[in-house]
C-alpha cells in the first residue's frame, strides 16, 4: 500500500522559477541569432549593389569608334573602372573581380568578401564568405542591359 508523502514547506511552485528562468534564457538566445542573421542578410544586400555598380561601371566602357562599326567591344579600362567601383561601394579594398567573356560585350562583376560575425552561439560563430554575381552590358542605341 503506498502511503502519502508529507508536504513540506517551501516546496511548492519551484518548476515555476526554473522553467521562466530556461525560457529567459532561450528567448535571449533566439532575439541574437535572428539579430546576427539580419546582419548577415544586410551584407549581402550590400554586396549586391556593390556587384551592381561595379558591372554598370564596367560595362559604360564603350569603344565607341568599335561600336560605330556594329561590333561593340569594350576599353581595356574598363576591369579597373569595374574594380575601383566595386570596391567603392562595398567598402572592401580588393573584393571585386571583373571579367569580360570572350566574344560578348558583357562584364560580369563578381564581389568576395570574408565577413566576421561574431555570433553569441559558439556553433554558429565564426566567418562567413558572401560572395554575389551581377552581369550587365553596355547600353547602345536604346538596348537595355542583362541583369
């Protein structure tokens, strides 16, 4: 036969303290990895339009006097006029790549950045490597350009 335990004072409502205390604790946890994760969504924002400009740049480097022949090509300055804007815009010195295709006029901007993020959960922390692609070409008599 099972008899009853006594109850003893101060025993009541203790689950109460210990499971606000966990959810603190979790709630806390979740608002810095969705506060850490939108960082890591604005950079990549950011690198877009820096992969953006960078190929728009790249790509006004029209050799008009080609161009007037029907053949449009593009200046030998415009990987620099692409790289300098790339990395204008995102703010990281040697993070943009251009390249131009063999047999088109497109420039295709290419942004890598190695972004640090210092993430409050030991498993997510660490560097994240961000890298985003824009194509575009020049705009000659009323074209619009690939992106």
């Amino acid at each position: 036969m099972l008899r009853r335990r006594p109850k003893r004072a101060g025993e009541r409502g203790q689950i109460l303290v210990m499971f606000a205390f966990s959810m603190l604790f979790l709630i806390i946890g979740m608002i810095a990895v969705a506060v850490d994760l939108s960082q890591l969504y604005e950079a990549r924002v950011r690198l877009q339009n820096a992969a953006e400009q960078a190929s728009t740049a790249g790509a006004s480097q029209v050799n008009y006097v080609a161009a007037e022949s029907g053949q449009a090509s593009l200046l030998p300055s415009f990987a620099s006029a692409c790289s300098g804007a790339g990395d204008a815009f995102s703010g990281v010195v040697g993070s943009t790549t251009c390249t131009n295709p063999e047999g088109t006029d497109e420039v295709i901007a290419t942004v890598t950045v190695r972004a640090p993020v210092a993430m409050p959960l030991p498993i997510l922390g660490g560097a994240f490597m961000i890298t985003t692609t824009f194509t575009a070409a020049p705009v000659l008599g009323g074209l619009t350009p690939v992106g």
